[in-house]
C-alpha cells in the first residue's frame, strides 16, 4: 500500500466534503458527479492507497444518502473484490450494511451487521444509529 502525495489527498478530500455539502442541500446530481469526479482523479491503482478505504466509503455512503444503492452496492462490491480488506477490517463491512439497510433489504443488511459486530466485537455502533443494532438484537 503507498502513501497519496498530501497534494492529491487534499484535492480530493475538498471534492467529497464539496460532494457532501451539495447533497444536503439537496444538489444530488451535481453531488454524485463531483464525487464521481474525485474518486476517479485518484491515480490507478485506486485501491492500492492509504486512504483508499477512506475515499471508498465516503463514496458508497454518498451514494447512498442519494439513493443510488446500486452505485453503492457497485463501489464497495469492488472494494471487497479488491482484496485490499483484511479480515480484522470491520468499517468496510458496516458500510455495505448501511446500504442494504437503506435500500429495505433487511436479510443481507442483518448479515453483514453480524460479521461487522463479530470483527470489532461490537465497537462497529458506537457512534452510529441505534436502527442498526437493533437489527440484529
């Protein structure tokens, strides 16, 4: 894994936090194609970098909020086909949750909650929404 020049990092960093405050003010289009933007200025290959994970979940979760679970489901699909997730890696695990979750597919949300809660021993909701533990309770 190498390191992303800080330059790069901040650039791309401005776009998701841009992307971000786009879609809560409710600019989804203009969001999802800045953030496709970002994620795609990132050299190849795109996985292979320290914040990689980092720029992966900002992307799924934006996509996400706006509705595009397939887009979602698509990003962190390749993320885990990646094979840069360890298996002491809880947050990727959480996200994809979050997705199915949002998207009503309880089953596969429940499944991937319990593997998240395994891995971090349930430190995965501390912070989060009480819906998800709740899920799997």
């Amino acid at each position: 894994m190498q390191d992303l020049d800080v330059e790069t990092r901040d650039r791309i960093d401005a776009m998701f936090f841009e992307a971000r405050a786009l879609l809560d003010h409710g600019e989804k289009s203009q969001a999802l194609l800045l953030a496709a933007q970002a994620w795609d200025s990132l050299l190849e290959p795109r996985f292979d970098w320290d914040v990689s994970q980092s720029y992966v979940h900002m992307l799924a979760k934006l996509r996400r909020d706006a509705g595009d679970f397939e887009g979602a489901l698509e990003i962190m699909r390749a993320l885990f086909e990646s094979g840069t997730v360890e298996p002491y890696q809880d947050r990727p695990h959480f996200v994809l949750d979050t997705v199915y979750y949002e998207m009503g597919d309880l089953d596969q949300a429940r499944l991937h909650f319990v593997e998240a809660n395994r891995i971090s021993r349930g430190r995965c909701f501390q912070g989060e929404p009480a819906k998800h533990k709740q899920l799997i309770q």
